[in-house]
C-alpha cells in the first residue's frame, strides 16, 4: 500500500500524442512528513502516520501535540496508512515522486453537501406530468402499504440530507506525474470541493 494526504485543485483536459482528448483531475501533492510509526510489536499492526500543513503553535494544544516528535512540528492533518510499502522513519518527507511505478489510484474525499433535497434531486425520481391539469409534479407519490403490513418499510428513498459523505472512488487511471509541480493528473473525477482534502492510496483492484 502506498498512500499519501493531498489537495484537489481542480478540473481540466488534456491531449495525447494522438490528439485525444482526456478530463483530468489535478491533484496537488505537498511533501507528508512522517510523524509516527506503528509495528507489530508495539501496536499489534504494521503502519506509518503521515501528517500534512503546520499549524501555528497558538492553534496546538498540549494533548494534541504530544504525538509529535520534538523534530516534527505539529500538523493539521493526520492519516494512517497500514502496510506502508516505503521504508520510513519519523521526520521524512514523502513527496508525488511515490506514485511515479503506480498506475491506477484510489481516491477518499467527502463529497459536497447539497443540504436537505427531495426526491426527484435526491433519488432521481421523474415526478409527475406537468401539464393538463395535473396537481403531481415533484413529490414522492405513495409511500405506505395499505392495512397490511401496515407501516413503511425502511429504506424507501425519501427525501432527506443529500450529499457529505465519504466517498471513494477507485481505479483512476494516473495521466502524469509532476514532480516539479507537486501534482498528479488523474483521469477523470474525485469526490469533494475545490481545495478539500484528499486520501490518495494505490489501486486495491488493479
């Protein structure tokens, strides 16, 4: 497993050799630093935190930075990857240069909140006729089962809270890695807002 803590920039395209056209997804990679790391022995599992932008020194309270080495200053972002298949020690810096052997990614994000929605929005329902008179236009129609059983069964699609969730999406295809400018090109889209905070990992099914 490889797996590092990244920033979504945005969207855009670009072409190949052959002047095929592909959607990208530009994912800004900031070097992780390595803040701790977990072995059989002492934790009963294998694995290496990594940790992502300093936080001033008013923002860290003592609990809080008493995970932190003294050479490592306390960071905003914490995430622990399991099976980490690079040889690291606390206080490396992990950079995009990880990712440059892989070709398919898996990519963790909480997708954008859409707020209380109905169904049409929500579940993609039809609705009803607009016209002739019709008084059935966005609703969600029956949702009973008359005298027996009596109640409505769960899991009928409803209105309700749409959207923040976390959400994976796997085997994006890597387009290309820029060490330079600390960015991967991934081949179409990942859950979440410009600017939020990405779990990139290596392909589990590839």
């Amino acid at each position: 497993m490889k797996g590092l803590i990244a920033k979504k920039v945005g969207m855009t395209q670009v072409f190949d050799e052959s002047g095929n056209l592909t959607p990208v997804t530009v994912i800004r990679v900031e070097p992780n630093v390595v803040v701790a790391t977990k072995t059989k022995e002492n934790c009963g599992y294998d694995a290496v935190v990594l940790g992502l932008e300093d936080l001033k020194a008013s923002k860290v309270s003592k609990a809080y930075a008493g995970q932190f080495k003294d050479n490592v200053t306390p960071k905003r972002t914490l995430k622990e990857f399991r099976n980490f298949e690079a040889e690291v020690k606390v206080g490396d810096q992990i950079g995009v240069e990880l990712f440059n052997s892989v070709r398919f990614l898996d990519v963790t994000a909480t997708s954008k909140g859409k707020g209380f929605q109905g169904v049409m929005k929500r579940w993609g329902f039809h609705g009803g006729r607009a016209t002739h008179g019709s008084k059935f236009h966005r609703e969600a129609g029956g949702t009973g089962s008359c005298t027996t059983p009596g109640h409505c069964f769960k899991n009928v699609k409803m209105p309700g809270r749409m959207g923040f969730d976390r959400i994976t999406v796997q085997n994006l295809r890597i387009v290309k890695v820029d060490p330079e400018l600390k960015v991967i090109l991934v081949k179409g889209a990942v859950p979440g807002n410009k600017d939020c905070t990405l779990i990139v990992k290596s392909a589990v099914k590839k």
